[in-house]
C-alpha cells in the first residue's frame, strides 16, 4: 500500500463521545410539544437513526437485517425501547429505563405481541399513532406485521409522522454540530494530503484504499461511504466503486467521502488532475467553485432551498454547463450521509440556524464529461459557517 505523508494537521480537538442525558431530554421535550400540535398519542420509530436520535442506542448492529427493533415515544413521560435480547445490555447503558426483550428472531411472534401491548397502553380507542411515511423513510419491521398491527388496532388511527421527524432532525444542537464538524475536519486534512501520495499508474482501487486508511489514521471512525471516478480530461460517474484501472495522466479524479465520528458524517468531495489537465475542465472546475461561492452567499436563516438552487445554478448556467443529472445541489446531514432538505427548484424549505447542510454544484460541461464540487456548511444567525476546509480555487494539478 502507499504510504501516506504527515500535512500540517492544525489539530482539532476531538469532541466528547455520546451526549450528556439534558441533550435526550431536550430532544424528547421538543418532540411532545410538536405531537401535541399534531394530536398525536404516541409516535412509532423502527430505523436506527431514529432509534439512535431519540435513546442513544448507538451499533452497528444494524447491518444486520434479521431483527425488528422498536421505540415507542408516548405523548408524555420517557421513550419505550422494544428490542431484541441481544441489544438489552448496550440499550441498559443509555438514558432509556423501561426497556422490553424478546428472544429474536422468533417465526411467530418477532416482537409483535411487546409492541401491540405498548401501542394499545399508550394511544387509547381513536388515538393517532405517528410512523414515519412518505419519501426519505423506512419501516424497518415485516410489512405483514405492520398490516397485522394497523388491523388489530384498527379504532387507532396511523399517521404520517415523517414531517415531525423532519422538523426535529433538521436542525442540530451545538454538540450535534461539534461532532460533524470534527468529522469535516478529520476528512479535510485526509483530502488536504492527497497531493502527497497520488501519482500516474496508481490504480484506483489503491487510491480508495490509500485514502480510507488516512482517514482512520486521523481519528475518524469509519469510512463507509467512498464513490469517485476518473477519465481523460473529466470523468462521466460520480457514484462508482474502483475498478483496478490504473489513473493516466491528463485523467480528473474525483473523491467523494462519507466518514464518520461517533455516528456522525462529514459528506464532501475533492477533485484532481493527473500530471496535465485540458483547458476545459479547468474552466468546469472554477465555475462550480464560484457556484459554491454563490451557495455561500446566499446561505442564510430565512432564505428557502430554492435560493440555494437558483444561485448556484444560475453561475453554472452562465459557465456553459450542458446539464446535470444529479437532481439536486446538495442537502442536509447528519447521523445519515444524506438528509432532508434537498437544494432543488421546488423544495421551499425555509433555512434556520442549526441546519447542516452541503452545497453540491454539479455540471455536464462536455459529453460523458462532469464536474462537481461539494462543501458542508452550518447555517448561523448571520449566515452560514464553512465545516470543511475551502477545496483550492483551481483544480488541482498533481503528479
């Protein structure tokens, strides 16, 4: 494996690991004050994010496809965890007091019986029941339990909570923002060092490699999302795993990373020309880095995702772009490499402080040819605060 060079770190201080119980306590006051708008009696979560928002259960036992997991979050008093036997320890050490186990999986009764009993006692006859729905959600349980559930207690009503779950999450406490930040910061200096080791004829599966390994060398936990691409004089996909093909020069490489610090990501790319690079990508390149700029500006508490989409599209339009197929220019983050809201022409989502956002601005410049640049940024009071180290105004030329 290449071996990676030391860049001046400017070290940032790793924040503490988990949250303090005050920052469950706040999240579970502002979500009953929100299902009391909503008359909601109780509200169903399945996913672990969800899960993790509301308890702090934090695993990655979650791969794990086989077992249902449940938290039932009553209209008052503390969240019901609902879960596994396996998982009785690790949810013992969060916040969470009653916490109810069955040995899973079982064929027949997975669970169902805990959670109808739990549903039944805390929405009575003709009492809504919130579950998530709708785009960007997941019901982590059999559907043939959820239609068995939804029959069985038919007098309750089952709603879409997925807006409240939108509300709650989009906006991030300080120690939220901590994590994330540390997490851009980690993954910068990675990026930041990238010129030090990447040379013609690597091939692409030891540029993955080389870079996970630096990450992790610099405290992050995980590396679990890395996609790139490269080509001769730009590249024409964004998303793809590597392939062994050996990087030549005139190539433009890209990185994209999703790493991790303590369940939380950074999500942001870097770009790279090998030894040469033709005129036109250059110019691609500094158009989506003055889009950026433009995302930057307009970044602020009251402006809508659609401000954001508008400026940034209108610079590439103006820069010859011939397209982009990506349907957005960025979007928020968080405990998940990508979450609501999307940078689109339609999404009016008002922007707060608190809101972690990316700003993606993406282009086709030339058939079968892209660029795009990523950032991550905070919305502050007086606009926006920049997580990840500024990528360089020119594309960079290494080798």
């Amino acid at each position: 494996m290449t071996e990676t060079k030391p860049c001046d770190d400017h070290t940032a201080e790793q924040p503490p690991r988990g949250f303090p119980v005050d920052e469950y306590e706040r999240r579970l006051d502002r979500a009953q004050a929100l299902m009391a708008d909503e008359q909601l009696e109780v509200l169903l979560v399945t996913t672990e994010e969800n899960i993790r928002y509301f308890s702090g259960f934090h695993t990655q036992f979650f791969q794990s496809p086989t077992r249902p997991w449940f938290l039932v979050v009553p209209k008052t008093g503390k969240p019901i965890a609902i879960i596994p036997g396996i998982g009785a320890q690790s949810m013992a050490g969060t916040w969470i007091d009653d916490i109810r186990t069955w040995s899973s999986p079982d064929p027949v009764d997975d669970g169902y019986s805990l959670l109808a009993d739990a549903l039944q006692s805390c929405a009575g006859a003709g009492g809504r029941v919130g579950v998530p729905m709708g785009a960007e959600t997941a019901l982590r349980m059999a559907l043939t339990d959820f239609d068995r559930l939804r029959d069985d207690l038919s007098d309750r009503a089952f709603v879409d909570a997925g807006g409240l779950i939108r509300a709650l999450r989009m906006r991030k406490s300080e120690r939220e923002i901590e994590k994330i930040a540390y997490a851009c910061d980690r993954a910068s200096l990675a990026f930041a060092n990238v010129p030090t080791w990447l040379r013609r004829d690597m091939p692409d599966t030891e540029v993955f490699r080389t870079f996970k390994v630096d990450c992790l060398r610099r405290g992050l936990d995980d590396v679990s999302y890395l996609v790139g691409g490269a080509g001769r004089g730009g590249y024409n996909d964004i998303i793809a795993p590597p392939t062994g093909r050996r990087l030549q020069r005139g190539d433009v490489l890209i990185l994209d990373t999703g790493s991790v610090f303590d369940g939380y990501f950074c999500d942001f790319d870097r770009n790279f020309a090998i030894e040469t690079a033709e005129d036109l990508a250059k110019a691609s390149y500094e158009t989506v880095f003055r889009a950026t700029e433009a995302g930057l500006a307009a970044a602020r508490p009251g402006a809508t995702c659609a401000d954001l989409f508008r400026a940034m599209q209108s610079v590439m339009e103006a820069g010859g772009a011939l397209g982009n197929d990506v349907g957005r220019l960025g979007h928020g983050l968080g405990m998940q490499l990508t979450e609501w809201p999307s940078h689109t022409s339609f999404d009016e989502t008002v922007l707060r402080p608190g809101m972690v956002l990316t700003l993606e601005p993406g282009m086709t410049y030339s058939p079968g040819k892209m660029m795009v640049h990523e950032e991550n940024i905070v919305i502050r009071e007086g606009g926006c605060e920049l997580l990840t180290r500024r990528a360089a105004p020119e594309l960079p030329i290494v080798g």
